[in-house]
C-alpha cells in the first residue's frame, strides 16, 4: 500500500514524529461499549464528537452504498500478482466481505505481472481532514494482508495513514496488528519516510472480531483496540484530505504467496463508523 501543509505545519525537512505504544503486548482489557452513538474509547464523549455519514456505513443492504464507496481503485490494480476484482465484495449477513482467490488475470492484467489471485478493494468516494474512526473487522486467515487505512495521492502531496494491515494467516503474524504513519512527498520532502511499529495481541487476530480505532487531529494520531489506546504519536506531517480504505493484498515480501488450500479466505467488516468534533 501505500498535503496540503498549511502555514503551522510547514517543515523544510523531515523529523521523525515521536511515536510510542502505550500499552504492552499481550491480553488487555476490552472497553465495555454503553451505546453506538460514539466511539468504544470514548463512550461518555468527551471529545464532543458528532456522527459524519459520508464514512459511516453498517453494511445492512445486499450491496455497496455508492454514494459512498467504490468497488475498485481509480489509480491502480492491485499489488501483483493478485489483482482487484470487484466480484470479490459481498455485502450480505450484516457485513461486508472481501474474498481473495485463485484466479488467472485477464490478458491485459497478466501483461502486468498480474497473475494466480484475486483480491478486493473498497474506497470512499468522498475524502476527510481528521475525525475519529472505527471498525469492527475479522482479517482474513490466509497469507494475505487485510488492511484498513487512508491516503491520498496529489501532484506534490502524497500521504497515508495504516490503521492496520494484518496477516492472519502468516506464521509469527497472526496476532500482530501493524500500524504506521507514510510521507511518499510533500513540497518540502522529496522522499518516502514512514513511522511503524506492531502491537501483538494474546489471540490470533483471525478467530475473532475485534474493535480497531484511529483517532486523527492536527496534533496527534492515536490508535486504538476493543476501544483501549495501544499507540500514539505526533502529527507532523498528516494535514490532507483522505481517502478511506479497505484492501486485502498479497504481499510476496513481507508475508509470502497464499497457499491454494488457505483460499478462498474471508476479511469480513461488520461495520464502520466516522466521527468529527461538533465544531
């Protein structure tokens, strides 16, 4: 996977952002949710929050509200080998699901290096300058990457924030959630630099779902998981309108080629929520 730096966030070069994890690996105790009106962490809304629509989907209908999503990406196919066939999202059961199979490229994808697999993935239409987030998702139990994040990719201006990108059917994979902060350019950078790191859960990611938060504002960026802080970090850098998105994607170098046996594999999300602070 892979802005507009207004006055106060003019940097000339690049400093690494401070982030830390807050909590250590392991068990934690999940958030006990009281409503749905505002996010797991902040379920007494502290942070005045108000619901945005435009990101907001329950995924209750039999198919893609279009006035919000997209079944394919507008800029590319898909990381090769595995490319993006929209036949591989299903709304249905309350959910929606992204499925990766075995499945040839037609002749002008294979020209690309596209080839064996097929992935999935949804945009938004619209894009967003912070909010707080959420995502109630299973990862997919196969070596591919079930991912959740944002970017956009502008003339001079190309950022991204991965709220999660999980393997969770990757050997010494299967509980890490990964999380990490990309600059590709901005006026002032020339050159790609990111800010990563892994919480590891005390369950495979896979079995079950779970509850995964980004909370975005102009000073910091903060995750979160069954509605507990996990890592937070500075914003320098983070200052442009994005696009939300959910992908699965082969990742050769980083978790290896999906077995034929593993597909096809599921990355379900049962729901996703937006929020922006009441001005």
């Amino acid at each position: 996977m892979w802005c507009l730096i207004g006055p106060l966030f003019a940097i000339q070069q690049w400093i690494e952002p401070k982030f830390e994890n807050v909590v250590p690996n392991g068990a934690i105790v999940p958030v006990v949710r009281k409503n749905d009106r505002f996010p797991l962490w902040d379920q007494d809304n502290s942070g005045k929050w108000q619901p945005y629509a435009p990101m907001t989907d329950e995924f209750n209908g039999r198919r893609l509200d279009w006035t919000k999503w997209r079944d394919h990406s507008p800029i590319w196919n898909g990381r090769q080998p595995a490319w993006f066939n929209p036949d591989n999202i299903d709304v249905s059961s309350g959910g929606m699901h992204l499925t990766t199979r075995l499945q040839d490229a037609p002749p002008a994808l294979a020209k690309q290096g596209y080839k064996t697999f097929t992935t999935a993935v949804v945009e938004s239409v619209s894009t967003v300058l912070y909010g707080a987030f959420e995502v109630r998702a299973k990862p997919m139990k196969a070596c591919v990457c079930s991912s959740f994040w944002f970017f956009n990719i502008e003339p001079s201006t190309w950022t991204e924030l991965d709220v999660y990108e999980i393997g969770g059917g990757v050997k010494d994979h299967e509980r890490k959630d990964q999380m990490t902060v990309h600059v590709w350019r901005t006026p002032e950078i020339k050159e790609h630099h990111s800010v990563g790191a892994e919480w590891v859960c005390d369950k495979p990611l896979a079995d079950d779902y779970h509850v995964y938060g980004l909370e975005w504002n102009p000073k910091e960026i903060r995750y979160y998981f069954d509605g507990v802080l996990i890592r937070k970090g500075q914003n320098l850098y983070w200052h442009q309108p994005l696009t939300m998105c959910f992908d699965n994607e082969t990742m050769p170098e980083w978790f290896g080629l999906p077995l034929p046996a593993e597909l096809p594999a599921k990355y379900s999300v049962d729901y996703v929520r937006a929020w922006k602070p009441t001005p």
